[in-house]
C-alpha cells in the first residue's frame, strides 16, 4: 500500500535523509496519478469536441445536400409548371383563334348567302317588271320609272358588294362572281333578257355554285380554318 503524502514526508524529515525508493516511487504515483488522469480526461475532451465538431459539420453538409435537393426539386417543379402553363397558353389561343375564325367564316357565310339571295329576288323582280313592260308595251316608261330606278339601284349595289366579300383569287369564288355578273349582262341584250329559258339558266348556276362553295366554307367553319 502507498502511503500518504504527509506520512511520507514526515517520515523524511524525521530522518534527515532522503526517503527509500519504493517511498519515491510511491510518492511519484501519487503526484502522477491525477496529473494523467488530467491528461487523459483532456484528451477524451479533445476528441468528444472533435467527434462533435464532425458530427456538426456532417449535419451542416447533409442539411446543404438537403437544401440544394429541395432547390433543385422547387426549380425542376416551377420549370414543369412553366411549360405546363406555356403549353395550355397555347391550346388555349389556338382554340380561341379557331373560335374567331370560324364565329368570322360562319358571318361571312351568313353575309353572302343573305345578299346572293337578295340579288336573285331582285333581279328575278327587274326581270318580271322588264317581261311585263314589254309585253304592255311599256318598256320606256318603265326604265324611267322612280320604282324601277331604285330596283335597278339595289340590284346593282347588291352586285357590287357580292363581289367585294368574294375572293377572287379562289377558283369557286370567281365562279360565282362570274354567273352573277352573267345574269346582269342579260339586262344589256333585248333579245336575251326577254328569254326566260337563259335567265332561269343562269339563276340556277348562281344558286348551284353559291351552295357549293358555302358548303366547302362551313366545312372549314367546324374544323375551325
């Protein structure tokens, strides 16, 4: 057993000489015992703090990992979202261009059909006025005529805006301007304009090619062109 300090100590002084070895070593044992448990116990800190400022810094490196994940996955869900709302931007103009083009084709069809049947009512009218007047033997009186002044007026407006909602650079849509100026032509012959036969004729073709190419354009009306 070691002893104390003190005794060791007492026992040196009491003697006036230096202790045994065994005492020294005794004595050493004492003084080092706490000086390396001192030591031991720093070093255990050292490497806790250590251990901790790893297992802090693996957090901070998994919480930035984390974050830059969470970045990407919001930027990859905004990208998604952009193209999504882009994409139905897009349907949705497409389907609205469609919208007015085919609400402007079917006024258009509406416009055309209403005016081709007016010029053909009226000119049908300046016919029967002409076929009466002859038969009465009334023609010049007629012709001058306020009533027949404003008939001839109207057909001729009639005419006219016919050809203005017509494109001409479309082969059915010249055609139907062609047999409506056909028809106006007959008033400038006598001899034709009193054959019933050709101006039926050609009223049929009106009507005939009218139908045809407004057939062809509400087509293109449901499809939206």
């Amino acid at each position: 057993m070691i002893a104390p300090v003190d005794t060791v100590f007492v026992h040196v002084a009491g003697n006036s000489a230096w202790a045994e070895p065994a005492t020294w070593i005794g004595l050493v044992g004492v003084v080092a015992g706490p000086i390396v448990a001192w030591l031991i116990g720093r070093q255990q800190i050292k490497v806790g703090k250590d251990q901790i400022a790893s297992q802090l810094q693996a957090a901070e490196e998994q919480i930035a990992a984390s974050r830059a994940t969470a970045v990407q996955q919001v930027d990859a869900q905004l990208a998604a979202a952009r193209e999504q709302i882009a994409a139905q931007q897009q349907i949705t103009e497409r389907q609205i261009n469609a919208q007015v083009r085919a609400t402007s084709r079917l006024k258009w069809i509406d416009d055309l059909r209403s005016a081709v049947a007016n010029y053909v009512a009226l000119v049908s009218e300046m016919a029967n006025t002409l076929e009466a007047a002859r038969s009465h033997g009334t023609i010049r009186s007629t012709l001058e005529s306020r009533e027949f002044l404003d008939l001839h007026a109207r057909v001729l407006a009639l005419r006219h805006a016919i050809r203005m909602w017509l494109n001409l650079a479309k082969p059915e849509q010249v055609a139907v301007e062609k047999a409506v100026n056909d028809v106006w032509m007959l008033f400038g012959t006598e001899a034709e304009a009193a054959d019933s036969d050709a101006f039926n004729s050609k009223i049929q073709d009106i009507v005939r090619l009218t139908k045809v190419m407004l057939e062809m354009h509400w087509e293109r009306a449901k499809r939206g062109e």
